[in-house]
C-alpha cells in the first residue's frame, strides 16, 4: 500500500472519528441549554439574576389592583409597616408560589447546595419576625429576622438576619439583607445572602409575594431565584385596636330600694318587661 492511499485512510477515520464525537457532544450540549434557560417560576429554583416585577398588586377589602393607578407610594409605606407591625414577634410561614395566581405551590423554598463536597438541597420554610423598626425621614423599614434553615434533614444554627425593606415607589418595593451566617460545616460559617423584589401585598389575609434570590457562601455555596410568599399569621387591621383608656366611675352609687325603684315600676306597667326583675347593684 502507498503512503498516499494511508494518509488517505488516515484522514477518513479522523474525520469518521470527529463526527462521532460531535454526534455524541450535540444532545449533551442541548440539555445543557435547556437547563440554562429555564425560566420558569413556578416551582423550580433558577441560576438566573432575579426578576424585577413590572407591577405591584395591592389587595384590601377584597379587592386587588395595581397600586401605580391608585395608591402613592407613601400610602403602600403605611400599609406595609402596620403589616408588619401587626405581626412583630410571629413566625411566618414561607412557601414557593406562582407569579400569576400568588398562590403555594410547595410548603417551602429550596436551592441547589454543594455541602463541603456533598451536593444537598438548602431548605427555608419559615420565618420569625423578632423586631421592627422605622427608620426616620426615609420609607424604610429596620428587620430583624430569623429564618428556619435546613438541608439534608439537618437544622444548622444561624444568626438573626438584618434586613432592610424599602419603598422606592410604587412599582420598586425590596427587601435584602447583609449576609447571616449559618454553621452547616464543622469547618467554618456560610453566608447566606437574601433579595426579595416584592410585587404583591394583601392587607386583607397577610401575603407577601415576590420574586427572591439566595446565595450562599462558604464551605456550603449554591443558590437559586424564584417566586415566594411569605404567609403572616395577621392581617394588617387589628381586630381590637385599643385606642383609649376605659373611663373611672368616679363618686358613689346610690343605692335604691326595691319598692321605691323606678325602674321596678316600668317593668310592671309595660308588657315588654313581664316577668322580668331589675334588682339594684350594691357596691
């Protein structure tokens, strides 16, 4: 055989050899894709930048709207602190929602993690409220929050989270923190980092709902966006505001006989009071 009919042979095996690969690479590569550009929210955590709402819905006396066409963003400021307020020191609840019926889709949140060297899912299904706090001459408002995380079926201790919410306008509401620490290594502590780009409020029932995004950091580190509602205990109308102190019955009572009661008499005249006492109240 020549050398030219081998170099010939050579280079058709190179070639078949190219092909096969790049035969076998495409499938790979599309899944790659698809997962890369996943955008939904409905349930599944992303990789992407988190998603800044172009409204927000406000809901009070049962009805909802968008709160640039009627509501100031001084008037949303109010609401969401008598919100919070009103549910200083509660724990809330926090599930993964959809976007459009701002209703729970699971009965927690979860993220990808890599765990030292051991891929696990991060896990936040509450959240305690354990101080609030309005900062003067700005719309925001001071949070001290706690939140209950878990990862592998374990519940590693963490710091309380400071987080600040403010209101920008009507249509730019966040809430983000400065980092907690958890102790999910025997190494050292992860940060965790937290943004919340809120898009609706419900003054009636107590929602919070919008679009999160969480980091971590450290010997564990992962992440991943989504939408989330945050379900407060109470609404943001107390039920028994008290607004002023009971009065003092001041001086003493007098106290009148039952023969000479008056109102003894008009039970006996009208027939709307038979068989009916009125007996005097001794002090």
């Amino acid at each position: 055989m020549s050398n030219t009919k081998r170099h010939i042979i050579a280079s058709s095996l190179m070639i078949s050899l190219l092909a096969g690969c790049n035969i076998y690479m495409k499938p790979s590569a599309k899944l790659t894709d698809v997962f890369n550009s996943t955008i939904s929210y409905d349930g599944q955590a992303t990789n992407l930048p988190v998603h800044i709402p172009d409204a927000f819905i406000v809901c009070r006396d049962k009805q909802c709207a968008p709160a640039n066409l009627s509501m100031s963003s001084e008037y949303i400021y109010n609401s969401l602190v008598a919100l919070l307020q009103n549910n200083n020191h509660q724990t809330a609840l926090i599930c993964e929602g959809s976007d459009s019926t701002h209703s729970c889709i699971e009965t927690y949140i979860s993220m990808p993690t890599t765990v030292g060297v051991t891929p696990a899912y991060t896990y936040i299904d509450s959240v305690k409220i354990s101080d609030v706090s309005i900062n003067k001459g700005k719309k925001s408002i001071n949070l001290l929050l706690n939140y209950n995380v878990s990862y592998n079926g374990q519940t590693p201790e963490c710091t309380p989270s400071q987080t600040l919410t403010y209101v920008k306008n009507a249509d730019n509401i966040i809430m983000q923190d400065g980092g907690y620490n958890c102790k999910m290594t025997t190494i050292s502590s992860t940060n965790i980092k937290t943004l919340f780009a809120i898009d609706y409020i419900d003054l009636d029932y107590g929602f919070i709902g919008g679009y999160y995004s969480i980091g971590l950091s450290g010997p564990a580190y992962g992440g991943g966006n989504g939408y989330m509602l945050i379900r407060l205990p109470k609404d943001a109308h107390p039920l028994s505001p008290a607004l002023q102190a009971p009065k003092k019955q001041t001086g003493k009572i007098e106290v009148i006989p039952e023969s000479n009661s008056t109102a003894n008499i008009n039970a006996q005249d009208d027939p709307i009071f038979e068989n009916v006492q009125v007996f005097p109240i001794k002090k």
